[in-house]
C-alpha cells in the first residue's frame, strides 16, 4: 500500500505540474518560508522498514519465518540504558549506518536514508530485511544486496563471530587456493560445490534457492552456508541437522552404507564432513591404486563414529566398528561442543564466539580435569608412534608417504594398509575423535603389512 500510495502521489502531482504549465499562469512570489533542518548526504535512497508489509507482498512465506528470529525483535530486547545506546541501537535497527565505539563516540557518518538514525520511526525498529538487503525505497526499485550477505560481510558489521571465521579454514578457502579463480577452478563443479560453494550448499537446502546454479562470482563457506538469516525452525537458524547417509560403512560384505543421526547441532557438521568414498571406490584403490588414496578428506564424522576406513581381510574390526569413544551421551551436540566453545564477557580471556572452529581445551578439561594438552592419557603420542611405525611400511618420496598410490610403487599388501595411514592422517584430530578405532585400524595395518613383508622375504615373492 505504501508503494501504491507514493505512486498515486506522484501521477497526481505530475498532473498538476503539467496543468499548470499549459495554462501558462505565474502568480506574485509569496513569502520566504522559515528555513528547513539541514540534511545530510544522501542518494536518494531510503530505507521503507517494515519487512512484512514492504517485501511481504511478495515473499509472504520468507517474512513469516522472518517474524520468528531474534532479528524481527532485535530492538525490543533491548532493556534499560541498552535501549537508548547509540552502540547498541545501530545493529538492533535498521538502517542505522552511522557508527559508534562502546563509548558512544560517532566512528564514521553514513548516508541520510531515512533508517533509524536519521529518523527513528517505528518502522525502522527491529533487523529488518533491507538491514541485510540494503535500502528498497522510494519505489521498491533498487535490486537487493545479496552478495555482501554471501560472503558475510554484512553478518560481520554487528556479530563479533565474523572476525574469527575470517581466521578459519572455511574462512580463508579463497586465499589458500592462491584467489578466487583458482578456488573456482578447483570447486566450482559437481559433486564438489555442493560443500564448498555457499550459494550450492544453499540451494541443497533452502526451497528459496531451489535449482539455483552458483556461478564463477560464488563464494566459499561462510555464516549464511551454515545460519539460515530468514527463519529460527533449528537451533542457531541452522540450515540442516538432518540424518546423513555416509556410503561405505565397513562391515563383513563391505558394500553397506550407514547413517549418521542424533548428533544435535553437530549433525550440520556432518553433513559435509564425512567420507565420500563406496565400497567400488574403495575396491578399486586398492586393485588399481589412486592419485587421491584414502577417503575424501574431512572423513572426520566417520572417524567419529568409528566406521568407514577400509577393512582388510583376515584383520578383526567388528568389536571396534561403530564404538564411539565421545557419545551423544557425554557431548549432547557432539562436534559443536568441542570446536565451537564460546567465553563470556567476564571471562580474563575475554569473549569468544567459537568460530575459529578450533578445538579447546577447556572442553576437555570439563571433563578430564587436571589436562594439559589434547594428548590426554597418552593418546595422540601413542597414535603418532603407530603412524611412524606405518609410515616406514610404506613408499616413500623425499621422506615422506608417497602421496599417490600405484601398482608400480605400492604392492598389494601396502595399498591395503595405506589406507589407514591416509585415513588417520586426513582426519587430524590424532586419536581423540576415537581413540579404540584409530589405534585398532593402524595395529591392524601393521600387522598385516609386516607378515605380508616377511612372507615376501621368506619367498620372494612381491605381491
């Protein structure tokens, strides 16, 4: 109604203006009136506010879910002093561009667009979608800010979170690619976007984006691939704590797949960290050898959950198949609550968000009182001296595992005791995701591959 309104008025006051013009008149100059506010800078943009009446119109079933985040109340939880607060106004409104340190000193001024700190109407009250979209008035004309949302600098401008995902892996995929054309030539296809393009995992998840197509302009990981902004159905507004089929689980026959459920917040995680590989897949490395041995890296769900490394013949893994040692039971949301632990504001260390994504030691420490480093009860040495103990097992190139596995190099025995050394080894976590499984697969390697070298000694055999 508002458009319609401002349009109406504008066809009327264009009627007049032409009448006028026709007739030709000009009456005597009136008076001077009194002079006006000053304005400030301005692009003729404006900001309208009120999301479910101004974009509702259109996307009625995106502002409905809008109305259940902490956004649609951002302003009316303010309380007290907080309610006044110029600091804390500017990011529990819209359109607020001008900025304030915690002191309440003016940083920088914005732009005169009518948003809360140039008119504080209530309209403009609340996180309202063109806080994230940019300005749509007058006219609903101006084409809504997107990519600033994608590669979450606009995410960035109030949540403190922002600055430690920049530190991240997900954070810094384009610049450890060596830029944006080289992460795209590398990602930017299928089955590979689909967890490391944001605007592909989007689309996988969100009926709004539905068959969408990320082009070479798409970006990495980042707060809106993994937070939903426009609806609250999960905790966090997270995308997808949905169960996940994992496709080679280990086993007798080797051919069955497994599903990864009940991990709370932590099944978001999973959805891209798990293995890709299947059973043919598996087969065929250990036939053929591979450029890329072992699982897709970032297996480290199925090293959790103790499943997915290959299974050699003749070795025993079923007592240790599928035994977690960290159970939903000890950490309710399973990898959200080791690498993503937040501090307060009354902490010495002062506040953390988490989104490093590193693991803490505090964590640890709830539980396993007295530690003082991830190597709790000798786990991560006892695993690096099993990889050592395997590593000298196998091809080596200038004093390291070689990195591709063939027939020519590698002998049968050692393609199918590398895997657990690429598995252990792509995981990173050195035995704490689950010490029983770790330790088992690369004794199991060890065993096999050191018989498998004797008999070869003993007969002369390579195999």
């Amino acid at each position: 109604m508002r458009v319609h309104h401002l349009h109406v008025g504008l066809l009327v006051a264009g009627v007049l203006a032409i009448g006028f013009m026709m007739i030709g008149c000009e009456g005597p100059e009136g008076p001077q009136g009194p002079a006006g506010p000053p304005g400030g800078p301005g692009d003729g943009q404006v900001y309208l506010g009120n999301s479910a009446e101004s974009c509702g119109h259109c996307h009625a079933a995106t502002t409905e879910a809008w109305e259940g985040t902490g956004h649609s109340e951002a302003y009316f939880a303010l309380t007290g002093d907080n309610a006044t607060d110029l600091y804390c106004l500017q990011c529990h409104t819209t359109g607020f561009d001008d900025r304030y340190d915690h002191d309440g000193n003016l940083i920088s001024q914005g732009l005169d667009r009518d948003g809360f700190d140039d008119n504080p109407r209530d309209a403009v009250k609340n996180v309202h979608c063109e806080a994230c979209h940019g300005p749509m008035g007058p006219a609903l004309t101006h084409a809504p800010e997107i990519h600033k949302g994608l590669t979450g600098e606009t995410c960035g401008s109030c949540h403190p979170a922002y600055a430690e995902y920049i530190t991240s892996r997900h954070g810094t995929a384009i610049e450890r690619a060596g830029g944006h054309e080289e992460w795209w030539a590398e990602f930017g296809r299928n089955p590979c976007w689909s967890c490391h393009v944001s605007e592909k995992f989007i689309a996988n998840n969100d009926p709004d984006w539905a068959g969408h197509t990320p082009t070479a302009e798409s970006w990495q990981v980042t707060c809106v691939t993994c937070h939903d902004p426009h609806q609250a159905g999960n905790p966090g507004q997270l995308r997808n704590v949905g169960s996940v089929v994992s496709p080679y689980g280990g086993g007798d026959n080797g051919t069955t797949s497994y599903t990864i459920s009940g991990w709370g917040n932590g099944q978001l995680c999973v959805q891209c960290h798990h293995a890709r590989r299947d059973s043919a897949n598996i087969a065929g490395q250990i036939a053929r050898g591979s450029d890329h041995p072992g699982p897709h890296p970032s297996s480290q769900g199925d090293m959790v959950a103790g499943r997915a490394c290959y299974e050699i013949p003749g070795q025993n893994y079923a007592d240790v198949r599928g035994t977690m040692l960290h159970t939903t039971g000890i950490l309710a949301d399973m990898c959200v609550e080791c690498h993503i632990v937040t501090r307060g504001f009354g902490d010495p260390g002062g506040p953390a968000y988490g989104h490093t994504f590193a693991p803490q030691l505090s964590k640890c420490q709830t539980c396993h009182s007295g530690a003082t480093s991830f190597d709790v009860n000798g786990i991560q040495t006892q695993v690096a001296n099993l990889m050592e103990q395997l590593s000298t097992l196998l091809p080596q190139e200038n004093g390291e595992v070689r990195a591709a596995m063939d027939t020519v190099n590698w002998t049968l025995a050692q393609r199918q005791a590398g895997y657990a050394y690429f598995f252990v080894h792509d995981d990173k976590s050195h035995g704490v995701h689950n010490r029983d499984y770790t330790i088992r697969i690369l004794t199991n390697a060890i065993n096999h591959l050191s018989a498998a070298m004797t008999e070869e000694r003993q007969t002369g055999a390579r195999g």
